[in-house]
C-alpha cells in the first residue's frame, strides 16, 4: 500500500495509530498529573493535520521501546508526506506524458463510424453552429465556389432548418455520426461546433474555416493562405502582439488581450523573409469586431452600431514563437497540420472558450513549428443584439486570469521524448492542474484525439525543441537572410463615442506646410478643405535612398502623405533613419536595403513586394526625384508606367551604347545572369528569350533604360520578383537606373509593344527637367539633385505643390 492511497478522503477520518496497534487496541493519550494530554494523536481529522506533540516523560500504554518505534514512523510519515508532494508537483509533466505517451502507444479500440451519410470528399469546409433559422450569412456562406458548409444544430434550432447547399447536423444525427466526443459536449454550448470539425474532417477536410452566422467574408476566401511557404513580416517583438494595433486601430484590443499590457510601449519592428505558412490565420472583421465589454461600455453609443475599419492594405503579421496574440472563433481558417486545434473547451464560460483555446494552441504550435498569422480585414460583421454587462460577467477570467495564462504557457515545456498528441493532452491537463479549466475538458481532449485518429488524421511531427526556457530557435529550414523592417499601418478612425471634425486631417496637412516654410503666408479659400484631392490608397509609393540622406524625409512627407496613403521608404542605415525621422509626427515604414549607390535600387521594390500588401501596383521614385501627382489618374493601374527612354543594346560584337562594359555590373554581370535564369526555369527562359528576341527583332539584344520612376501592377509581381531575384544575386544592374527596361518591360510584351508605339504617354508624364526650372514644375517632374540652402530653396516645391492644392502663396 503506498503512501498516497492511504491517505483519507474529504469526508473520513484516518487515525495514523491504528497502523502501529490493532483495530481494538488502538494508540491513546495519557493525562499527567495536571490534567495535559501529554502524547497527542497522530491524525487526519476533518481533513486536517494534527501534530504529535511530545512532553519530556511522556509514558504511553506500551513500552518505551514502541515509543521509540512511533518516534522513528511518524518521522518517515512526515518526510514520506513531504518528498511525496515534491515529487508529485516536479514530475507531474512528466508522469502526464508517460500516462499519455502509453495511452497513445496503443491501438485505438476499433469502433463503428457511421460513414453512410460520407457521399464524397471535399478540401475546404466551413464550419457553423446556430440556433436560428438560415441568416443571410449563412446563406452567403453556402454560394461561395470551392467551398463545403456544415452546419451545427443545437437544441434551440430549428427542427427543420434547411438551407441550399449546406449540410445540416440536428441532434439525433450527430448521435448516429460514432465520434466519441459527442457524448461529452453538452447540448446549449458552442462547443458542439467540434462535432462539425469532426465531420469535415472525416470527409477530407485539408483546410477548414471557422466563422459565426453574423460574419460574413467580403473577399470570397481568396486571400487566405494555402500554399506551403509565403513571403512577409514577422512581428519581433516580445511577449504580446495586437493585431488591431498592426491594421490601424493602435488604441484597440481584442478579446482576451490582457487588460494590465493595454497601454505598453509596443514594438514596430518586423523581419521580412521566406516563411512556412501560417497554420492557423485569422482574418480581421470590420464593422463590430470582437472586443470585450470593457470597450464597449465606456467607448461605444449605446444605441449606435459600430464601425470599426482597420487597414484594408496592410501586409500580413505572423506572430512567432515566444509571442502570444487572442484569437477567436470567427473569420479563422485551420490548416492540415493545425486541425487538431479547433477543439473548444466545455468547462469555460462562452465569452473565455474560444480565447483559452486560442491560448492552448499557440503554445502547442511551437512544438510543430507552426505560427499564427493575421490578416487584413476580409469579413464584415453586424453583431447580434445582447447584454454587454452579461458579457462582462462572463468574460471575468478574461480580465483577471488570461496574463497568469500567458506567463504559465511561456514557461510550460513538453517532455522531449513525447509524440505531438501526448504533448497535446499534457498541456490539457497542466493547464486543468493550474485552474484554467477542468477535468471534464482533459477527458474531451482525450476523446477528441481519438477521433481524430479513427477518421484518419495524422498527428503532426515535433519539431526538434524550438521553443525552451523562454527562448525561441529557429526552425532548420528557415531562411537566413532576414531583412529588417519597422512597419507603420495607416491609422484609421477612432471608433470614438464623440466625433471628431472631418477634416482634421487637411487642416493639419496645411499646418506642416506653413511649419516646413514659417517664412511664408497662407490665405485658404473657403473651399479648399473640401475639395477632394487625387488619392491613391491602392498603390504602394516606394521612396528609395541611394544614401543616407534622411534629412529630405519631412519634405517628402508633406509632399506625398495626402496622396499615397501606403509610402515605405528603403535605403542603407536603419539606425540613421531612425534617428532623423525620431522628431516627425507622423510614423513611416522603412526597409534596410544596401542598394549600392543606387545600382540595385529594384531590390527595393522586390521587397516591398514580398510584403504582401494588398495593392494594385508599386510606384518606385527616387528620393531626389518629384512626380506629376496630378497625372496619374490618367494612367491604367494594371499597366507598366515608366520613362520612354529606351537604348537598344547587344551582347554580342561591339556596342557603343554599353558605357559600363567595363566595370563589375556589365555585360559579364547580365550574361551570368541569364545562365543562371535558364538553369533555374528552362521553360520560363525560353518563353522570356522568346518575347525579348520578338521586341527587339535581335537574337542578342536587349533594353536598357535608365528611369527614377517606375511603376509595377500587382499582377506581374511574381514575375518581377522572380527575375530581378536572378540579377540582383548575380549582381547585374537590371535596375530603374541601370538598365531597368529587362526587368519591367519584358514582363508583358504587350505592355512593351503599347510603349513602343505611344512614346507620348511616357513623355508626358516622367520627362526629366532641371531644378532650376520652377516655372514648369506643374508640367513636369524635377529632381533634386544637391539641394540648395535657403528660403529659395523651398520656393519651387510649395509654389507648386500648394496651387495645386487650392493654396494661394505669399512669398
């Protein structure tokens, strides 16, 4: 008999005497002369302890030779007692593991799943429960081409709820359904959505997304990510990530955010590089986003809908390994290797559930290798009616307990030796052990795991210990080269109880102005704030720095901040733009790119590409270079824009036209390059020598054409990035100063060609002019080139800039 399975219950009293004398003889106390009981009883009472207390000549019924003897037990009681906890409470991950490492050892009993309502499989599925009759969502849902809906039903459905292509579950065929799990979820949860995974999953789901009956997605699905590896941020900071914060909202939280971390001082930074997909992306809601009570009872009317917007252009943020971000049951979308997640906790309150699971995932993603991915908003929703002071009565773990949570995750480790899924129900049970949830939901992870197993999923590999003591290591397989970035989103509106005035944003772009030229007067029209300026919100402008000249940075805001709302500036020196741009009011993202004097400044917009912003095309412009804003509208955004200036040149006899035949980013340089290409992707060479020989009626020749604005339409981007990736590592100058026409033009021969034949179009647009030159800077662009000192310095850009803006001057 061990220690443990002796010791008394709740209800019962133990008397630990009874194991030294016999049922009838048990030990008892003897009065001294005045009246003490000198030997106390050993005993559990109540559940208490009580200890022996021993007085100097103390006489028990027996000899002292039993004393002795009781002397020397109950010493071994209370070290027994006391290793026994330790024990207990530093091998409890451990002992999980091997109980459930066994478990899993096994083979599953085999069980009968009724497959007869399995007619065939499906890839991608979405996953409802409801109570009410089909809303228009749900319907919505249902015509969305690719995708399968199974629908949840509960006992407050409708009995007959029926809808056009969606699958519906009642009560009595999730009985008929043989998972085990569904004897465990209770009936009024929405945990009963588990079992709609679970269908999905035994008719093949790959992909599957989660959403409620009021959400519905705007973009059709489409930008979710599904293929194996993407390009794009990570978040580098520590401990905590907002997404709201990193679409625009920077004075919002999501539910389950903690409360005590609202108002810290966030990280910008990001690293840019190849990744593996996401395994669980949640895309964000505009409209009545997820917030918690909090907010909406101190910042929302009561008798107003919200109407929250974040930015619909932001790249992705993928959040690492280290890092913890709530996510929640709506508008998220699992992958393959991440189904085993969708599992909703019982035992929480409905408000906690979603977000505690979302919790107990993230820490389990690490032992993959996966991360979690936010995306920009893709669903709107109209939040049904109800009680927020309920909602706070309910979401009371979530304001007192999610940071106790988050510090427990980051120190919780799995035992080295375990498989995924033993890995899965220790942390269930950990975290059942810390008061997070109970038992009931270990023994439902547990049944889950094995339905999972009998419908044929497979239980993702472990990753070699990324993630231990706090530290996060790479996964083999990560690429190294990182390229460093601090990502600005363009602040939206504050969902705000009081409005603000709306056109808060012109008077203060009027204020930079008059504060960047103080020796100047303004006189604004009464209509100048409310004409509607040219902006264009869907192209990224890509403001590249030969060097390290971050002083023009200001200027260049007041110029270009009304118009292009997504700017990113790239160049050398991280720590110098930093400190330059530290003073200004207004916060812009910056790429760390050495672009060599200039020679490769189209690796910039190679990686503003990869960023994954959701724009139609990438406008490049030199820093000392200034555009004709008020010519674009004429332009098509699904067409290439640059300079009509195009030098035919050739690789073969002499050409007078190669001025930099000689140096290291020559001739040599480009035939490297196009060796390289053709070992790479023979059919994508070939058709790309096709196109080039078609253009230049040459079997050798190519376009070189030197041009400090270039314009890319998002549909050619793969192409752009892939070539430009060749020479950029080969070294070749294919860039917007040296030689720019191979990497833009040659894309689309058809672009190639309207240029050819329409030089006009180019001309009016990029023709390059002098600075001194003021008197035509409304018709064309200028460079800066070396800017000179003064107050006359500024009068060409303001002149111009300024009239065009409804702005008369006084200089």
């Amino acid at each position: 008999m061990t220690l443990l399975s002796i010791l008394p219950t709740e209800n019962h009293s133990f008397n630990f005497l009874t194991l030294f004398g016999s049922p009838d003889k048990p030990w008892s106390p003897i009065s001294t002369a005045n009246g003490d009981n000198v030997c106390k009883a050993l005993s559990f009472d109540e559940g208490r302890f009580s200890v022996a207390r021993f007085y100097n000549g103390c006489r028990c019924h027996r000899s002292r030779r039993a004393m002795a003897k009781l002397r020397v037990v109950y010493i071994c009681i209370i070290v027994g007692v006391v290793l026994s906890f330790v024990y207990v409470n530093l091998m409890s991950n451990m002992n999980n593991a091997s109980k459930w490492h066994s478990f899993f050892e096994k083979k599953p009993a085999i069980r009968q799943f009724n497959s007869s309502s399995l007619e065939h499989t499906f890839d991608k599925w979405i996953v409802v429960t409801t109570i009410f009759s089909p809303t228009d969502d749900v319907k919505f849902l249902a015509k969305i081409p690719g995708w399968k809906v199974v629908v949840v039903g509960d006992r407050k459905t409708p009995r007959h709820w029926s809808s056009p292509n969606c699958i519906f579950l009642d009560l009595e065929t999730q009985q008929q359904l043989g998972f085990e799990s569904v004897a465990l979820l209770p009936t009024g949860s929405y945990a009963r959505k588990t079992i709609g995974y679970l269908y999905a999953i035994a008719r093949g789901a790959k992909v599957i997304y989660e959403t409620d009956d009021d959400n519905r997605p705007i973009d059709l699905l489409r930008n979710f990510i599904l293929q194996p590896q993407t390009s794009g941020i990570m978040f580098d900071g520590e401990h905590l990530f907002n997404p709201y914060r990193h679409f625009g909202q920077p004075t919002l939280w999501p539910r389950g955010y903690p409360l005590n971390a609202i108002g810290d001082n966030v990280s910008y930074n990001y690293i840019l590089q190849t990744w593996k997909t996401p395994s669980i992306q949640q895309g964000l809601v505009n409209g009545d986003p997820d917030m918690d009570a909090i907010f909406r009872l101190t910042r929302k009317k009561t008798l107003k809908m919200l109407n929250v917007t974040f930015d619909m252009r932001a790249p992705p943020g993928v959040v690492p390994a280290g890092v913890f971000s709530p996510f929640n049951s709506q508008n998220t979308l699992f992958l393959y290797d991440a189904l085993w997640a969708l599992l909703i906790p019982t035992t929480t309150t409905f408000r906690v559930c979603d977000i505690w699971r979302g919790y107990w995932a993230q820490r389990l993603l690490w032992e993959m290798g996966g991360t979690l991915g936010f995306l920009p908003p893709n669903a709107f929703q109209k939040r049904n009616s109800h009680s927020y002071l309920d909602d706070a009565v309910q979401e009371k773990d979530l304001y007192f307990e999610t940071t106790r949570l988050v510090l427990f995750l980051k120190q919780w480790n799995c035992h080295p030796k375990a498989n995924f899924f033993t890995c899965v129900l220790t942390l269930s049970q950990d975290m059942a052990n810390n008061n997070f949830w109970k038992q009931a939901d270990v023994l439902l992870t547990e049944t889950w795991l094995r339905d999972l197993q009998m419908v044929g999923y497979r239980e993702p590999e472990r990753v070699q210990a990324k993630y231990q003591n706090g530290s996060f290591y790479s996964p083999k397989g990560y690429s190294d080269r990182q390229t460093v970035v601090d990502f600005w989103p363009v602040e939206q509106k504050l969902p705000i109880a009081h409005t603000t005035d709306k056109y808060d944003s012109k008077w203060n772009h009027v204020r930079s102005i008059s504060s960047f030229c103080p020796e100047t007067s303004l006189k604004l029209p009464k209509y100048a704030l409310q004409q509607t300026s040219s902006t264009y919100s869907n192209i990224l402008l890509i403001i590249v720095f030969n060097f390290a000249h971050y002083e023009n940075v200001k200027l260049l805001e007041i110029i270009y901040s009304m118009h292009f709302p997504q700017r990113l500036y790239c160049g050398p020196g991280l720590s110098n733009f930093r400190h330059v741009t530290r003073p200004l009011k207004t916060h812009v993202t910056f790429i760390e790119v050495d672009i060599g004097k200039g020679y490769f400044g189209q690796v910039c917009m190679m990686k503003a590409m990869t960023m994954n912003y959701r724009v139609d095309g990438y406008l490049h412009v030199g820093d000392d270079t200034l555009m004709n804003i008020w010519n674009l509208n004429s332009l098509p955004v699904d067409a290439i824009w640059s300079s009509s200036l195009l030098v035919l040149l050739r690789t073969s006899g002499k050409s007078t036209n190669w001025y930099w035949t000689n140096s290291e980013f020559g001739k040599k340089a480009y035939l490297s390059s196009m060796s390289e290409f053709k070992q790479l992707d023979k059919a994508r060479y070939n058709a790309f020598k096709q196109t080039l020989n078609a253009n230049t009626k040459l079997s050798d020749g190519f376009y070189h054409q030197p041009s400090d604005i270039v314009y890319i339409p998002t549909r050619l981007k793969e192409h752009f990035i892939f070539i430009n990736r060749i020479f950029a590592v080969a070294r070749s100058p294919v860039g917007f100063r040296q030689g720019g026409a191979l990497a833009t033009y040659l894309l689309d021969c058809h672009d190639l060609k309207s240029r050819l034949e329409n030089r006009r179009f180019g001309s009016q647009v990029f023709t390059p002019a002098g600075f001194g030159r003021p008197l035509k800077i409304a018709e064309e662009p200028v460079e800066i080139g070396q800017r000179p000192a003064g107050r006359l310095a500024k009068m060409p850009f303001l002149a111009c800039f300024r009239s065009r803006a409804g702005v008369t001057t006084d200089i």
